[in-house]
C-alpha cells in the first residue's frame, strides 16, 4: 500500500502510532481493497502450492530488544526457589515486591522464529523452555500487539548463583517468537489459556497449561516499570513470565520438539538443538 511506516516491523514500532491508529490504517487499506479488487480472485491467481519445509516464518523483529518478566506466576516463584542453593528468600520477596524482575534477554540474531530452532548450552545440564506471553510495545511503550515467547533458561547455572542469570538466559538460539504478531484490540489478554507440550521420539514427555489470569501483576505495571529510566526508539518486546515449569527431574535434549499454544495468538514449534 507504500506507506513506509509499515514496510518493517521496526519501521511500524518506530513511528509511534496507538493501536487505534494502526487498525484505522489498516482497515482504510481494506476497505479500498474490497473496492478496487476481487480479492477473492486475486487470491487464487497468486495461489502457491508449498509445502511446509518451502516456507519458514521469521520471528516477528528486526530491530528490536526482547526483554523479560520474571516470578510473575506463582509456579515460577516456587521453581526458582526450589533450583536455588542461596538465594531462595529473593525469589519469594520479588514476587510481592512492588517493583518487578525485568531483564534484558534477546537481540534479533539470538531470536528464533517458529520452527527454526532453539538453543541449549553446551555447558548446562538442567535446560527448561518457558512459554510466555509476548508483549509488543511501540517507542511510545504502547501495546500494540502480542504474540508468543518461549524464555529459554539454563536453571542448573542460574540456581548455582542468581548473579549467573545473563549467562542462564542470553546466549544464541535463546529466544523464540512467533508465529506472528495479533494487534491489540482483537484479543483480551487477561485471560489467555498457554499451553506446553514437549515431544522425544514422537511421544510426549511433557505436558502443561496455565492462563494469564494466574499473573500477579499487570501488563501495565510491568511496561510501565520497564520504561523507567530507559527508551526504546524502535520498539521493544517484552516477554510477561511463565506460569508453567517442568518438574526438577526433566530437562530437555537436542532433537526435542517444544510446542507452545496460546488462545488466539497460534502455536510457536521449535526443535531443540545443543549450541557451543
């Protein structure tokens, strides 16, 4: 349609426009669309038969940090106490604590899209996924869209000593977005139901859900504490925590497929491969 805000992601995420803006936008484009065109007929014409090793989606950034939430399900407070060997008391005062965790997590080329693959270290012995809510914020911190995250976390190196996070949490193949991204406005996202399933072989050994309600805090709170003191010119990602961890008996192995579903939002696949 030419207009150059929306030729990226990062171009759209930069020029600032509200949700309302964006969908009044993008709703003219339609309607002219339905004016001047058989959309049904063009459609067809430009039909393509591909089959899905022919096609591989990108993760939906191109400029743009991911950031994370952390201890924001109950389920996470109690696993983070539970890997930890000194510093179980932290985890338990973040949770009620008025500020929240946030930490830096990805840049672009550490962040997978769905089906490409997600990376464990070499050097860690206890990897889990973690299926979260994807927030996506224009330079403004305005909520523009959402979409699906998986925080790939090392919880051996990370129990061994919380100053160990950035190394338990940042590395190649660490973070997974996808498959797209849903505009605000067409989903409420307090109540969300996220769903794991982790295969090996074709059997499932890992299954789990839990909904966005179970957050004990908002998205509002968490964007408004992540735009203290810092910008985002191009817009940022900010990953709300997960409500769902495997038990401390599983980790996971190159050539696992994880699956993360959330209502509305699709489903985020990616094979597991060891990164060195």
């Amino acid at each position: 349609m030419g207009d150059p805000r929306f030729a990226s992601v990062g171009a759209l995420l930069s020029s600032g426009l509200s949700p309302g803006e964006i969908r009044e936008i993008i709703g003219g484009w339609t309607a002219r669309a339905k004016e001047t065109f058989d959309g049904r007929a063009l459609i067809e014409k430009g039909r393509i038969e591909a089959g899905g090793e022919d096609i591989r989606l990108l993760a939906p950034i191109d400029v743009q940090e991911v950031w994370a939430s952390g201890v924001t399900y109950k389920r996470s407070e109690e696993a983070r106490k539970a890997e930890s060997e000194g510093a179980a008391a932290f985890y338990a005062k973040v949770y009620e604590a008025p500020r929240p965790e946030l930490f830096f997590k990805a840049t672009p080329h550490r962040t997978v899209g769905s089906h490409d693959a997600v990376g464990i270290r070499f050097d860690a012995q206890w990897n889990v996924p973690e299926p979260e809510l994807g927030v996506v914020l224009n330079r403004r911190l305005e909520i523009v869209g959402f979409t699906i995250g998986n925080d790939m976390s090392s919880r051996d190196i990370e129990g061994e000593n919380p100053l160990y996070l950035p190394q338990a949490k940042v590395y190649r193949r660490a973070c997974a977005l996808g498959p797209g991204i849903v505009l605000a406005g067409e989903l409420d996202p307090r109540a969300l139901g996220i769903r794991l399933t982790i295969q090996r072989d074709g059997k499932t050994v890992f299954q789990g859900e839990t909904s966005t309600r179970m957050m004990n805090r908002t998205l509002e709170e968490l964007v408004a504490y992540l735009g203290r003191a810092n910008e985002f010119p191009h817009g940022v990602v900010l990953l709300t925590g997960t409500g769902i961890v495997p038990g401390d008996d599983f980790t996971l192995q190159e050539g696992d497929v994880i699956s993360v579903a959330i209502d509305g939002l699709g489903e985020l696949v990616n094979p597991v491969v060891v990164v060195e």
